[in-house]
C-alpha cells in the first residue's frame, strides 16, 4: 500500500510541475491534480476503515 501511495504523490508532482502553455493544459493538470489527490486520500484512509457489517455478516479481508 506505501508504495501505491508513493507512486500517487509522484504522479500529482508531475502535473504539478508541468509547464503551462495554454489553457487546455491548465484544464488538463487541474482535473489530473485533484483526481489524484481524491485517489490518494481514498488510498490513505481505506485500510483504516473498520470492517463492513450488512444483515449480520461480517466482510473478512
């Protein structure tokens, strides 16, 4: 999971870093930039996450 996690922030300082040349460009790295980071947060806070209980069962991993 740490390096899924890894492999997120360094796609995000990518697009951040990318040059801007035009407005489709700043469009483009906006929406890739807050996809990203809603990836990212989903990634850190799912493990945490207490298990799923419907009709009494119990989800196991």
């Amino acid at each position: 999971m740490f390096l899924i996690d890894v492999l997120l922030v360094l796609a995000i300082l990518f697009f951040l870093f990318l040059p801007i040349s035009d407005r489709r460009t700043v469009r483009m790295r906006l929406g890739m930039v807050c996809v990203l980071f809603a990836v990212l947060s989903v990634a850190v806070v799912r493990p945490h996450l207490a298990p799923v209980q419907i009709a009494s069962v119990v989800s196991t991993h």
